[in-house]
C-alpha cells in the first residue's frame, strides 16, 4: 500500500522482456471472476524489462466494482491476463509544461515529471481528496489541490488554481488526466494561458457516474 487508497501491484513474465513502454503507457487488465469480459486500464509506473517486471499503482476508488476488488484482493502467484503496454501519449519539447489531474492520474503524472528534461519549468496541479493520498512527485511548481467538499469528478478544485496561474513566456504543452468530463471542462480555460489546441492532451480515465 503506497498511500490508504493505492495499491502498488507488480506482474511478472517473460511477455514483460521487450523494450521499455512509452511515457505513460498503460496495460488492459483483463479482469477475473466476472459473468462477463471486464477490463480496467492502469498505467505503468516502473518497467523493469531486464526482469520482465511492470509496476501499477492503482487507486481503490470508493465502493465495490470490479477493478477496485481486483486491485484490494489479488495476491502473489495469481494469474494476470493484460493487453499492451499500450498508449499514444508523446512528450514533446516546450519550454514550460502544465500537468493537471486527479488522484487516478497520479502514476501517469509521476511517470511523465521524471521523463521530462531538466531544463523546462513545469507546473503540476494534483487534486487529491486529503493529505493522506500524496505521493511523491518531481516538479518545478507542485501545487496539491483538495477538494473539500467538492464531489470527486468535478472540474471546480482544479479549475480554480487554473484561473489563478500566471504562466511563463514561450511554447507550453499541457497534459490533463482524470475524470472525462472534468479534463474536458478545464481544456476551455487553457488558450487564456496561451496554450494552442495541438499542444495540449487530455486522457479520461474514468467516468464520475459509472467507474468503480
């Protein structure tokens, strides 16, 4: 357990041998013991391929769906069935970086801090629900957002440090993971930072109304 709520699971297997994953690519889990095929995508925090190891970090979202339980109760020597490493994701060269997310998107913005170069100034906003779901991250400017009160999924924690960030001069990129209408609520507040529309992905990574 890294934090009460993130569970760090570790697959091995002789398919984990190849090269290394793209920055923040994830595995599809394809879940046991379902009436039905079930997947839940998680990202890959370490990849050791020299091993054929892959780390996921994973979040135990409130209630009892399938991916939670999964993640809460597998143990070593279990069989895991995936697809993947999988993702689109490209790090491109800017001169600042602005990384914004919920606490799903914790290991995808810890994995995409430590792939930047060192020079470029980046700004990371993190919403967490309390303290207790910190986890370590590199970043020039960390900013951890709570959401007292607010519901989990909504765009308005984040959206207001958004409103109250003063940007650097030159080329910025930004990367927005979370709740998928969330993300995209709080793309429409990025021109005001001079972010242009081919510079800035948004991944959804679950649904405020229906993901465990």
């Amino acid at each position: 357990m890294l934090t009460p709520r993130t569970v760090r699971i570790t697959l091995t297997g002789e398919s984990l041998t190849t090269a290394p994953p793209r920055v923040a690519a994830d595995l599809e889990i394809l879940l046991p013991g379902s009436d039905r095929e079930v997947k839940r995508h998680y990202t890959i925090r370490h990849a050791r391929p020299e091993t054929g190891e892959i780390d996921l970090d994973v979040l135990l979202h409130e209630g009892h769906g399938p991916g939670a339980h999964w993640a809460a109760t597998t143990r070593p020597g279990e069989t895991v069935r995936f697809v993947g490493p999988r993702g689109k994701m490209e790090l491109r060269p800017a001169d600042w970086y602005l990384l914004v997310g919920d606490e799903s998107a914790l290991p995808a913005l810890c994995v995409i801090t430590e792939a930047l170069d060192p020079g470029p100034v980046s700004y990371l906003l993190a919403e967490i629900g309390d303290e207790q779901d910190r986890v370590p991250v590199q970043a020039t400017h960390l900013i951890w957002v709570r959401r007292d009160g607010s519901p989990p999924g909504s765009p308005h924690p984040l959206a207001a440090y958004l409103d109250e960030l003063d940007p650097p001069a030159g080329h910025g990129r930004a990367y927005l993971l979370g709740e998928s209408r969330a993300v995209t609520a709080l793309r429409a507040r990025l021109p005001r930072l001079g972010i242009a529309a081919h510079d800035i992905f948004i991944k959804g990574y679950w649904n405020a109304k229906h993901d465990d």
